[in-house]
C-alpha cells in the first residue's frame, strides 16, 4: 500500500522502485484495482486504530 496524494493504492511490489525519497510505480498497473486495494486497505486499517483506541479509552 502507497499513498498519492490524498489516495492510498494497492500496488504490488514487483512495480514499485525506489528513487531516492520518492517511490516510482512502473509497468502496467490496473489504476482502478490499486484505489479499490487502497481504499479497502485504508477502511479495515482505520477501523482497527479506531477499534483499538477506544479499548484503550475503556480500560480494556
């Protein structure tokens, strides 16, 4: 998972390069998959921190 710019995408590390501070996706890349990946990704991650900080909140 990258983010861009405000999106994160699902993008498999076989075209992923890395040039200095800034990742380069290469090859052909499905744009519409990687947001689905990404946005899924994004929901069950953000989901889980939420979950996560309300056990916290509640003592468990």
């Amino acid at each position: 998972i990258i983010k861009s710019g405000n999106n994160y995408l699902g993008v498999p590390l076989k075209h992923i390069e890395e040039e200095g501070k800034t990742l380069l996706v290469k090859g052909l890349v499905d744009q519409d998959k990687a947001e689905i990946m990404g946005e899924k990704w994004r929901q069950e991650s953000f989901k889980e921190i939420k979950h996560d900080n309300a056990e916290e909140n509640d003592g468990f």
